[in-house]
C-alpha cells in the first residue's frame, strides 16, 4: 500500500476494530476492554500480513509487542472480572454497566473506540507504509513500548497480589509507592513508544493527525481512569489517615510530577 493510502489503511483497521470489538453489545464494558485488547492485536495480525513482502525488525517487533499487550490485557481484565470478589463489588455498586444507555449511544462509543484503536496503532501502520529501515525513533519507541508493558503487567500483578493478600486496604507497595497508577502510567509509556516511533516517517498531515488523535486520545483516557479510582478511592478509603497520607505524598500518575489530584478536572472521563 502506497503513502496516498494511508487513510485507507487506518479506514480498514477501524473497520476490523469495529468487528472485534462488538463483543460490547453483549457485556457493555467489553467495548472498552476485552473488546479494545483484542482490536489492538488483531489490527497488528492484520498489518504483519498486509505488508508480509516487505517488513522490517523494528516494524516486526512493534508488531509482535502490541499482539502480545493486547491478549495480556484482555486476560487479566477478564480473570479479574471472573475471579475478584473485589472487583465485582465495586462494578456491581461503583461503574456503569451502560445498563441505562440507549443503542444509538452504545453505537457512538462503539465506533468511537474502534476509531481510537485505530489511530493508536497507526504510527506502526505509517512505518510499514514507508517500508523504512529501523532508525533512531523506531529504537527509542520500542524501548519505551518494552518498558511500558513490562510496568503495566508488573503493576497489574502486584495490585492482585495484594488485593488478595489485604483485601480491605488500597495499594500502596511495589511500585504503587511511587504513583498511584502505575499500571495506567505503564499504558501512557507504551503508546508514547509507538507515536515516537513514527516521528521520522509520517508523510504528511493525516498521518500526523491519526498519530496525534490516537496518542492524545488514550493518554486522556488514562487520566480519566486515574480520576475515576481517585474518586472511588475516596469513597472507599477516605476516612482512613493512612490513605489520606499516602495521597497527599504519591503523585497519581506521573513519577518525579507533584500532580497529586485530579479529582477537580471534572472533564476527564475514562
């Protein structure tokens, strides 16, 4: 596929997103986790065989590493919400099940989700489309992506494990003592690593502006889900002296940043 076909490509991964991801329709959270794990990965399945004449290592690698974070993704969100006794007290009391939404607005986030997956992993759509050579974006980006998911997964463990082995407590060991969310930041590293890694390849403003729509889109999502646990943490946990302390001290995202709340950025939504 030529450069002029790029809005083609991304209009194909959207669509493969938009099939994935109808799993939605039957559990509506699906849309924006086993249905969005599951669309990342196959959308890289589809480009290995899209572009199989003419990969390179590093386009093969980003492959491979988001075929491997999505599935992951899916797994756990899927075991916890099966096996956590935790976790289905606080969705049956605390999150929206989209039980009260209408089909024409389940629809808008279906296709708003598939859009965004889309646009996610078009920085590795851009690279395949230049058949370019690994160059220094496309190392550093991959760096970023191994680091990123290997945060995200050691964070998710971690958070199991003591959930499991203090059940009435907030996280707070491992790498939870340095931010709050340190699965969310593992995601934001992650996607960081593969809009960097187009830096050196996008031809021309669409790619720049798919790139630009998918990075801003998720690193939004994730300081909307910090402030959702925020909010929830605070409901659960508010009374509590040791809590309040570990907040005022642990930044909520971002490690060496003194952002602490985002409790009153009422625009964040995840």
């Amino acid at each position: 596929m030529e450069r002029s076909g790029g809005l083609m490509g991304v209009a194909t991964l959207v669509i493969l997103s938009l099939v994935v991801s109808s799993i939605g329709f039957h559990r509506f959270v699906w849309f924006i986790s086993l249905g969005y794990g599951l669309s990342i990965a196959a959308g890289c399945m589809l480009l290995l065989a899209w572009f199989h004449a003419s990969l390179g290592p590093a386009s093969v690698l980003m492959c491979l590493l988001l075929m491997a974070y999505g599935p992951r993704l899916a797994i756990y969100l899927l075991v916890r919400e099966r096996r956590s006794a935790a976790y289905r007290h606080v969705a049956a009391t605390q999150v929206n099940d989209g039980s009260d939404l209408g089909l024409p607005i389940q629809m808008v986030i279906w296709v708003a989700c598939a859009v965004m997956c889309a646009c996610q992993a078009s920085p590795v759509l851009s690279r395949l489309q230049a058949g370019s050579p690994a160059d220094a974006p496309s190392l550093v980006g991959l760096a970023l992506m191994c680091g990123g998911i290997v945060l995200e997964s050691i964070a998710d463990l971690q958070k199991s494990v003591q959930k499991r082995t203090r059940p009435g407590r907030f996280c707070d060991r491992g790498l939870y003592s340095f931010v709050r969310c340190p699965n969310y930041l593992g995601e934001v590293l992650m996607w960081t690593g593969v809009f960097v890694s187009g830096a050196a390849v996008y031809a021309d403003v669409s790619q720049w502006a798919c790139a630009l729509v998918g990075y801003v889109a998720i690193v939004y999502v994730m300081f909307g889900g910090a402030r959702r646990l925020e909010l929830r943490q605070g409901r659960s946990y508010g009374g509590d002296p040791a809590c309040q302390a570990y907040v005022r001290s642990t930044p909520i995202l971002l490690p060496f940043v003194p952002l602490y709340s985002v409790r009153g950025a009422t625009g964040l939504k995840g």
